[in-house]
C-alpha cells in the first residue's frame, strides 16, 4: 500500500479500559481521568504525534457476568468507574487543530433524533472532527437500569441499529437543503423553510417526522465507525461504516476478516476499497530491545488476571469463574462480543485455547497483538501489517497511561515519518475535516455510493 498510515489512540473515560491492573502501575495517571487538564494534555500528545483521531471506546453498565456479582468489577475498576466520553470532545477541541475524535454511542438505549443532534454540535463545534463508533449494548446491567426486563436479543438490537441509522441519515443527509440557510439580515430571514423538510420515518422501533433540529454540520453524517464480527456484525459494517476495526488477534483472522467485510461491502453497491480498516496493537516499546523486553515484564507483573476474566465474562457473556483454567474454550453464538469469542475459535481453528491461556493473552489489551521492541521493531511490525497484510491504520491500545502513548509518539512516530508512513510534522493536514483525513481531501461527505446517500 501507498499511502500513508492512520493512527487513532484507543482510550476509554475510565480508570481501566482494556489492560486490567495497569492503574496499579508506578506513575500511572489512569485515576486522573476525572481531570480535564489530563485529557487536554493527551489531545496534545496524539497531535503531536500525527495521530488522526482519538477512539473513546465505552459501554453501558457493570460488568456483573464473572461470579454473577459485580464486586469483582467495582473493585478492580473494570471499565468502572466511567465517565461519558462525548462531554471532554469540546476541551479537547479547544487545544488542538487537526484531532479527530470518534465516540462510541449504543443503539441501543438512546433515540435517534437525539443523537443526531448531539453529533451535529458536536461536528459544527469541531469543525468536522467526529466520528460515531456505533454499538449495540450487550450487558444485562444496562438493560436493567435504563428500564427494560431484560436485554434485547442480538438480532433484535441489530434491527433496531439497521433503522437507528436510516432515521439518522434521513435527518442528516436529506432534512436540510445544502443551502437552506440564508442568513439575510435585513429580510430577517435565517432559514428558507421551503428547503427544510420533514423526514416522516415510521417504522418498527422509531416514528419520527422530522426535520432535524441542526443545520448542517462540515461533514453532515460523521465519519462511521464499526467493529461487527458476528455474521449479522459484518453485515452491518459493510453496509455502514467508513472505518472497520478488526479485532482478530492473529494475521490470518485479520485477513479473513476483511475480505468478508469487503465482499459484502460490494455486495450493498459500495467501493470494497474505500472501507478503511484498523487493528488494536498494544506497542511497549523501548529505546533497546532489553529496555522493551524488561518494560513488557514489568507491566506484566501488574496484570490482574481477575479483573481480565470479569472483563472477559463481560464479552464472552459467560461466566469463566465457573470453568477449570484448562478447559479449552469452546466457540458458542452469544449475545454480546462475539468478536471477542471468533478471536479464540473461528479466526484460530488449529489451536485450542484454554481460559488459562485467554486470561493470560488477553492481560495488556484483550485481543490485540502486543508488540514489544525498539522503535524500529515496532515500526517494521506496523509497516508490515500496512504493506503486506493491507490494514490501513492502527487502534493503539495504552497499558501505562499517559506514558504507552507518550512513548510512542516521541519513540516510534519520529521512525513512521522516517519510513514516509506519517506526515512529517510541518506538512499541511489533507481537508479540514475528520473524513477527508481518512478518505482525501474533498472528501468532507459521505461518498456517493454510501446507502445514506443513496
């Protein structure tokens, strides 16, 4: 491949996201998560660092599935506490230029109308720098606090996801006329009502009439990202997204992956080849090898296998407590990650895991390769996954925070833009917006072969 490389930090608004006991790390600031001079000082970092955007991963709920309690989870500070990722975009904002930031949002427990609005301020208050991770909520915690009996069923939710767009496109894409607005003082005349319409969606979960209460924002529809691996997860991403997270943790399930993914892109009348697809890494690196290789056992020695099963009953909807640490881990249809269950089975079918051994992998970011070198190592590694493999981008997963990101930035991002895989620093950004970042410059709107525009 070409062109250059995407960067995106992956964090949560939480004092642990996906590497269990790393708080516990000397000098870790996972805690000061509550701090707006923190994430400031992380956009600057990411910037700095050529990064495209920053990825706020959430989830709704506890993690209450290992041992059927949640102490496990209040505890050890499995994704809780969590704070709301979208409220720090604007601070973060404010500090930077060119910084995207893509925000996870579940179908699922909110209502499309709303949330239509909250991306359109959001993308009018970045100038075009938001994206939607879009989800479906998979905890039975979540269901019961927002005042359900139990939690939808996956195809069900996904149903519900597949409209929850259609609603959100219509009042993006087609409530507001490109110029609607006059601003005509001396006629008073803000807006043209006739180029406002009604959208008058009625559907199974959804009736909404419209218009859409925002004029249009740079980019009208964020920039979409998704992360579907069951059969009906895939089919989602290929009908929707603009950026893929595949979350295979070995080459060949990377390779599958995409290529299914583009197949049925093509299927729903889209360029396969405009989908950009990225991968978690968790980078330790050091400026020897045997600085890296003493960090990587360092960071090990505060991995808390407890907490990483709680966080692993969370996605694999079982409860490992219950399982012998040998047992081989069997592939099931679930209803909550089931890309976290094809990591272990169908992405892998020669090699049987054990719990033991999930825990023991997935201690500094659950799925995802570690690469553990000096700056040239991980740089060769990332330039392969690149150029050979075909991703275009890569999630980078922090153990030590703000430290994994700062290390990266000042070690290995310098070797990137040494090889030409990022821009050097002074180079103009491509666009102004998020998308065009990612697609090319022109490319502020969704491409004309998007089901939202068709």
């Amino acid at each position: 491949m070409s062109e250059r490389l995407h960067l995106n930090l992956f964090t949560m608004n939480s004092v642990e996201h996906v590497s269990p006991g790393s708080w516990t790390y000397p000098g870790d600031q996972s805690v000061r998560y509550t701090d707006r001079d923190y994430w400031t000082e992380v956009a600057r970092t990411a910037e700095r660092g050529g990064f495209d955007a920053v990825f706020f991963a959430d989830v709704r709920g506890i993690y209450d599935v290992y041992g059927d309690d949640r102490d496990t989870a209040v505890e050890r500070a499995v994704q809780t506490p969590a704070n709301d990722p979208q409220l720090v975009v604007p601070a973060m904002a404010e500090v930077t230029d060119d910084l995207g930031f893509a925000v996870t949002r579940s179908t699922t427990y909110t209502h499309p109308y709303q949330l239509a609005r909250e991306f359109s301020t959001l993308d009018h208050l970045t100038d075009g720098r938001i994206a939607i991770n879009v989800v479906t909520s998979y905890l039975e915690s979540a269901a019961a606090n927002l005042g359900l009996e139990e939690r939808m069923d996956k195809e069900t939710r996904y149903d519900r996801a597949d409209e929850f767009l259609d609603v959100c496109y219509a009042l993006w894409e087609d409530s507001w006329e490109d110029d609607a607005v006059k601003r005509d003082r001396s006629a008073r005349r803000y807006t043209d009502p006739a180029k406002v319409h009604s959208i008058d969606h009625e559907g199974e979960h959804f009736s909404v009439p419209g218009p859409h209460g925002c004029e249009p924002s740079p980019q009208r529809t964020p920039v979409i990202y998704q992360a579907g691996s069951s059969d009906r997860g895939r089919e989602f991403a290929a009908a929707n997204a603009e950026a893929v997270f595949a979350s295979q943790p070995t080459e060949e399930g990377v390779r599958e992956y995409m290529r299914d993914v583009k197949s049925r892109a093509a299927d729903h009348g889209r360029d396969p080849e405009s989908l950009r697809f990225f991968i978690g890494v968790v980078p330790i690196v050091g400026e020897t090898e045997a600085a890296a290789q003493a960090k990587h056992e360092r960071y090990t020695e505060h991995v808390d296998v407890e907490a990483t099963l709680a966080l692993l009953s969370g996605f694999l909807d079982m409860d490992l407590s219950t399982l012998d640490p040998d047992q081989r881990v069997e592939h099931i249809e679930t209803d909550a990650i089931q890309g976290t269950m094809n990591a272990f089975t169908t992405s892998q079918p020669d090699r049987d895991w054990t719990v033991r051994e999930v825990a023991q992998f997935c201690g500094l970011g659950t799925t995802s390769p570690t690469i553990v070198g000096t700056p040239e190592d991980v740089a060769d590694e990332l330039q392969y996954w690149h150029e050979e493999v075909g991703v275009h981008g890569f999630n980078i997963k922090e153990v030590v925070r703000p430290n994994s990101l700062r290390d990266f930035v000042d070690l290995v991002v310098p070797e990137l833009r040494e090889r030409g895989l990022v821009p050097p620093a002074d180079e103009p950004t491509v666009g102004s917006t998020l998308r065009e970042r990612l697609l090319g410059e022109g490319r502020a709107r969704l491409r004309d072969d998007h089901p939202a525009r068709r």
